[in-house]
C-alpha cells in the first residue's frame, strides 16, 4: 500500500514536511501546494523557496502546477525539471471562487474542448522530455456526471496517476465524498487511480475498500493526516506507542521553525492556530485551554498554555489509538 500527503496549503509547507518526515514515516510521496504560474513568471521567489531541493531534502516530493495554460504550465514545467523534478502535478481541483473565475482548478472541468487541448499541449512537451504529469481532479464544477466525460478525456493521455476527490465544486470539503464515481473510475479508468477524500482513521480506509470490494492500493490523505499525524503508520500496520510525544516533537519543530522565519509573535500564531484547528479534539477536556490558546497573541503565553495541555495529557484514544 502507498500513502501519499495532500497538498494543504498554507499548512503543509517546506516547514511541516521537514518537521513531518523527520518524526514520522511511511509516506510514500509529499504533493507541495500549487504554484500558479504566470506568462512573465512561472513561479514566485516563495514559491520556489518551498520547492527548491535544499529546502527538501530526503523528502520524496511533487510539485503542483494551477493554470489553464499550457505555454505556462511547459515554463514552470521546464523550471521543476531543472531543479531535479521527474513528476508535476496538475490541479484540476480548486475550488476557490477566485481561482476558479480564471478557469483554473476546479474552473477548468467544465471546459472540455480547452481541457483536452491543453492537456495535448503539455502531454506532447512531456512525451518529448520525459516528464511524468499525474492529475489531481474533483468530479466536475457543476455536476459530478459531468465526471464519465472527464474520464474519457484522461484515458486518451498518459496520465501518470490520476488522484479522484471524489466531490463538485460547490461540495468544497464537506459533505460526504461522491464515492460511487470512484468505483465508475476503478471500472473505466485506464489510468492508475488515487483516491482521496475523508479518510481520518484506518476505519475509514477499511470501509472503503470494503465498499470498493478492492483493497486500494495508493490513498492520498489530507485532513486526516494533520489531525492524527500517525494515521499512515496506522493503515500501514506500525503501532506505536509514542503518540504523545511524537505528537510534542512535531509541535515545538513546526512551531520553533516558524519563529525562525516569522515576526511579530501573532503571524506565528496565525500559522500554529491552523494547525490548532485540526488538533484541537485531540484533547479531550481541554477546550477552555485550548479555547485560551487560540486567543494567545504572544508567544510566552501560547507556550505556556501548550505546555500545560500537552503535559497533562493523553491523546483521545477514539482519534488517535
Ligand atoms: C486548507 C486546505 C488547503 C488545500 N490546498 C490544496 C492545494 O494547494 N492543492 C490541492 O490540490 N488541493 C488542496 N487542498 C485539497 C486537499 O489536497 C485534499 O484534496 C482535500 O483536503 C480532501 O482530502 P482529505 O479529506 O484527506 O483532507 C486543500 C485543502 C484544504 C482544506
């Protein structure tokens, strides 16, 4: 099996993956967050701090490219290339309503003809450059039936894997993920499936493949991952019994990191407050700390509150065990 770290962006930078694989393992790839190239520039000088290798290292990485044209997508393509990349992938998935007023991300599906152009426009520079392009796509923008033509369009390009969140744009993130199209994409893609969508605990996988009737063989976890940091090693079958503390080491690396880069305290604070929304029910009767922390606008008092309710703590067994 084959776990593979969604792109979250604005939480799984340079700075959580480093954190992230230096304590945790059994991640098969990381996807970075998308960089959107432009015609005069393919990537922004904090786009490609994230990405460059030195900030990378050990870390079995794909970019991501956000755009509705190719010429731009070759560019940034040709940039990762030389930076030592093999593989790029494509965001078809976006939802975000300025995103998707360019016709980009999610924006794109519903523009076939230009979808399958584009994609003969870079296919063809891949073909000739010997460039991997996996896909990461939702159903459709409208309508997830809008989801058997986009498959048929996909099975005419060597997609190297074709990663299915199986939800509309207008689902978001919410809602359960449409996961009847996935099986129509186990029955008529000819491309290597990924699946992605709500799978936070090693329940949640074993349902699927149930309702699959296939164990799935590469998942790509997102949410799951940031709120249970241990959950690959879960499905993989490594128990352990250093949540806590694991959890704690990942905590002060990310945190310290952003110190290093950041100021005043409350940009640093914004950042771990993210994170604090996911982690948040991992602490069973601390709310009113953690109610505390997310109000903390310095750092002395942020760390005084981790410390108390990390210190005391056991890690909701539902979540976490
Ligand atoms: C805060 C946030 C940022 C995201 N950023 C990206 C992104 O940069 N690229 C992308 O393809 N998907 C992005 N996604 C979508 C996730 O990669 C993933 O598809 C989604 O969270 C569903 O998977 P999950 O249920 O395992 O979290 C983002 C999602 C969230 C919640």
């Amino acid at each position: 099996m084959k776990i593979y770290f969604a792109p979250l962006e604005g939480i799984t930078g340079y700075i959580f993956r480093n954190a992230f694989s230096g304590i945790y393992g059994h991640i098969d790839k990381f996807f970075a967050p998308f960089i959107s190239p432009s015609e005069k520039c393919p990537m922004t000088s904090r786009e490609r701090k994230d990405i460059t290798p030195e900030n990378n290292s050990g870390i079995n990485l794909v970019p991501q490219i956000l755009t509705c044209r190719s010429d731009c997508f070759i560019e940034a393509a040709k940039e990762l290339q030389a930076m030592g990349y093999s593989e790029v992938n494509l965001n078809l998935g976006c939802p975000s309503g300025t995103v998707c007023a360019k016709g980009k991300g999610a924006g794109f599906l519903p523009e076939t003809l230009a979808l399958q152009k584009f994609l003969d426009g870079i296919f063809s520079y891949a073909g000739s450059s010997d460039l991997k392009i996996s896909v990461k796509t939702r159903l459709g923008y409208y309508d997830p039936d809008e989801f058997y033509d986009l498959v048929d369009i996909f099975n005419g390009f060597p997609i190297s894997e074709l990663i299915v969140h199986p939800r509309i744009r207008s689902d978001f993130y919410k809602g359960e993920p449409r996961k009847e199209y996935f099986a129509y994409a186990l029955e008529h893609s000819k491309c290597p499936l990924v699946y992605n969508g709500n799978i936070f605990t090693a329940k949640d996988y074993d349902e699927l493949s149930g309702l699959f009737n296939v164990s799935l063989d590469t998942v790509m976890l997102g949410r799951g991952l940031i709120t249970d940091p241990s959950l690959a090693d879960k499905l993989k079958g490594f128990a352990s019994d250093t949540y806590l503390a694991r959890f704690r080491k990942l905590h002060d690396t990310v945190y310290q990191e952003y110190r290093k880069v950041m100021s005043p305290d409350i940009n640093v604070l914004y950042k771990m407050r993210e994170l604090w929304s996911y982690w948040q029910n991992l602490f069973e009767g601390r709310e009113r700390d953690i109610k505390r922390l997310l109000k903390a606008r310095k750092c002395a008092e942020y760390e005084e509150i981790v410390s108390s309710i990390i210190s005391y703590s056991t890690l909701r067994s539902n979540s976490v065990a």
